[in-house]
C-alpha cells in the first residue's frame, strides 16, 4: 500500500510535464519504419533532431556503431545500413 501511494504521487507530480510533450515527428522518407522501430525502442527519437546540426556521415555511422556494440541495441546489417542513409540523407551536415 505505501509503494501504491507512493506511486500515485510521484506520477501525479509528473503528469504536468507529461502533458505538454508533443510527440516527435522525424522527416518521412525511406528508412524512417526502421529508425522508429530500432531507435525508438531504447530513446527518444527527439535525440536526432537535437543532434542533427552536428553529424556528418562518419559521425552517424560511428553513433550506429556505438549504439550497436557499445549499448547492446539489437540492430542488424541490414537495419544498420538502413537507418545509416536514412539519418545521413535527412538529419547530416
């Protein structure tokens, strides 16, 4: 009971900032299905629109990379190359 009430209270002290997030809206082009279905399953995709001033191509492939063999993310070949061009088309320098 008191971890149930300590609950509510943490997620009523959140609910404010909760409502005001609008959800992220990446470029619509070939690749997004695989950057929504790989990236969004460990971070928020809002990442790549903070970041996409700053990398250029090597830069994208190192994050994929790092993502990969750094974080564990379960990303094949094919998904890498995927999310690789669509990232490097839409959000490179």
């Amino acid at each position: 009971m008191k971890y149930a009430t300590i609950g509510a209270i943490l997620l009523g002290l959140a609910a404010p900032a909760l409502a005001d997030e609008k959800p992220i809206q990446l470029k619509k082009a070939d690749g997004l299905d695989k950057v929504e279905a790989n990236c969004a399953a460990c971070h928020s995709l809002d990442y790549i629109q903070m970041n996409s001033p700053f990398p250029n191509a090597a830069l994208w492939d190192a994050e994929i990379t790092k993502m990969i063999k750094a974080f564990g993310a379960p990303i094949d070949d094919a998904d890498a190359k995927v999310i690789g061009d669509y990232l490097k088309k839409n959000y490179g320098s």
